[in-house]
C-alpha cells in the first residue's frame, strides 16, 4: 500500500499493473471500434436485390422505309413524325407490303417499284431488375436513389501477355429516382452510342439512321454484336428507416443476358384491399416476347 516506506521495493509491480490496465483499455477501445464498423456496414447495405440476370428486349416495327435519294432521310424516332414521306405507320405499312407482294396494287408509282418497302425496326433494348427488399412495409424507401452502370472490357493481344480492361460509362434511360419504393427497371438502348456493341454493330446502325438492321433481328446476331465482360451496376441512397446512406453493387456477365424476354410483372392488389403489394418471388420470372423469335432458355 501507500503507507509502505519502502516503496522503491514495488515499482515493478506498478509498472505491470499499469501495463496490464493501458492493455485492457486499448483492447476495449479496439473491440468497441470493431463492432462499431460491422454495424455501421451493415447499415450501409442498401436493403434491396438485384435480378440474375438480364433481358434484351427487342425493338418494335416502327414503320416501313422508303427511302430514295429526292427523299429526306429518317433521323431519330424522336424527331420522326406522320407526315415524313419516308415513314409509314406499321398498319399503313402491312397493307402495302401485303398489296405490293399480291400484285394486286393499283399503284403504279415508279419508286415504288425501284425500291421495295423494307420494316424499320427501333434497337433493342438492354435491362435489369432492382427491388427494394422493404417494398411492402412502411417507410422503407430509399430516398434521392441513383443509379450508375459502367461495362467492363478485356482486350488480349494475340502472340503476347498484354491484356488491357477498360471501364466505360454506359448510359441509362433513367439514372435517379426520389422515392425508390417498390420496382426499379434500369434500361439501356443498344443503339450506334452503346459501349456494349461490336465497332461494327454500331457503324451498321449509324448507316442505318439510327435503325437497328432487319437481319440482326435473332438472338444469334444479337449475341454476337455483345462485346463487354461484365456489367457493373451501382446503387445509392438515403435510407427512410435509419436516415444513413446506403450503397450496393451487381456484377453482370454477357452470359447473363436473355435475349427476346422481359421482366414479368410484380404488383397485386388483394381484393377489397386498395394497397399494391409487391411480390419478391417474381424478381427472376421473365415473358416471352410475341413479335421476334426468343433464345431458347434451356440451351442459353
């Protein structure tokens, strides 16, 4: 004790016991800093799922073309109208094509006949599935969710070990959403601007006005104009339950992609109820598209 006049005698034991409690503290401190991080990870994890896979949707007859050198050239469906010349409604254009192949037309306009009327198909479209996991209780959105989407390309060189991976931004229809509540559809048009296309699809579709070429229009050309690795999908936000920021990421690979095939729908409503559910089971179920032919599922 203090009252020992020898107290040179113990100053080892000072010294270990004051060891020992300096140990102790930073072993406390280092445990607490510890379980500090798992729980503020786990707070961070966006509380949402990503489907498995992808779907490749085709692009819909936007009309006919009938274009010639004295007409005007077709740009962008968006500036597309009516009255163009060169673009016809798809019932205007089934009817002619249908009159022209029967040689029942009464028309007998030279143009007409120097070139035959071709279908112009939109591009195709590429998109994955998020669904937040707290769709159906309260107060479980995210807030001010963003998304952001790069593919990842690797280049080998043959007859060296060189290989090269680059990262492009890919572009999405909508990349924010406010109040992320149930479903989120990311979408990405293959069009002549798509990092995920060979240099040849995209100065195909160039020369053809935007158009994506009639005879790619099979899951076996699609497939082959897909040049990326893998696609790598972010998401953040705000959470509504604990008012933190939360992220989480998706890695897609090519095989991934089901071409001809959309998302099923996930909402219901129970009868006599006026709240729209959302049902996680379906996340993954996907239809078939009725207008182009599909890749077959059991052999993708």
């Amino acid at each position: 004790g203090t009252e020992y006049h020898r107290q040179f005698e113990c100053i080892w034991i000072n010294l270990i016991t004051t060891i020992e409690s300096f140990v102790g503290l930073l072993y406390a401190g280092m445990c607490a800093a510890i379980l500090f991080s798992k729980v503020g990870r786990i707070q961070s994890h966006a509380q949402v799922s990503f489907s498995d896979g992808l779907c490749i949707e085709y692009g819909k007859e936007r009309g006919v073309d009938r274009r010639s050198p004295d007409l005007p050239q077709i740009g962008s469906f968006g500036n597309t109208d009516d009255r163009n010349p060169a673009f016809l409604s798809p019932t205007i254009s089934n009817t002619i094509l249908e009159a022209i192949n029967s040689g029942d037309s009464d028309d007998d306009d030279d143009h007409m006949k120097r070139r035959p009327l071709e279908k112009i198909y939109a591009c195709p479209v590429l998109k994955f599935q998020i669904v937040n996991e707290l769709c159906n209780e309260p107060g479980g959105e995210i807030l001010d969710a963003s998304l952001s989407c790069v593919a990842k390309k690797e280049h080998g060189y043959s007859g060296t070990h060189e290989a090269i991976a680059k990262f492009l931004t890919v572009h999405l229809e909508e990349t924010s959403h406010p109040f992320f509540h149930s479903v989120w559809q990311g979408r990405h048009i293959l069009n002549e601007n798509s990092p995920l296309l060979s240099t040849v699809a995209r100065k195909r579709i160039k020369m053809n006005n935007g158009c994506w070429p009639n005879q790619w229009n099979n899951p076996a050309e699609i497939r082959k104009h897909l040049k990326f690795n893998n696609l790598i999908v972010t998401l953040t936000g705000i959470s509504n339950i604990s008012a933190e920021s939360v992220q989480i990421a998706k890695r897609f690979y090519t095989h991934d992609a089901l071409i001809g095939y959309d998302y099923a729908p996930m909402s219901y409503k129970k009868e006599g109820s006026v709240k729209i559910k959302t049902d996680m089971t379906l996340i993954n179920d996907v239809i078939e598209q009725y207008w182009a032919p599909s890749e077959i599922i059991s052999e993708h």
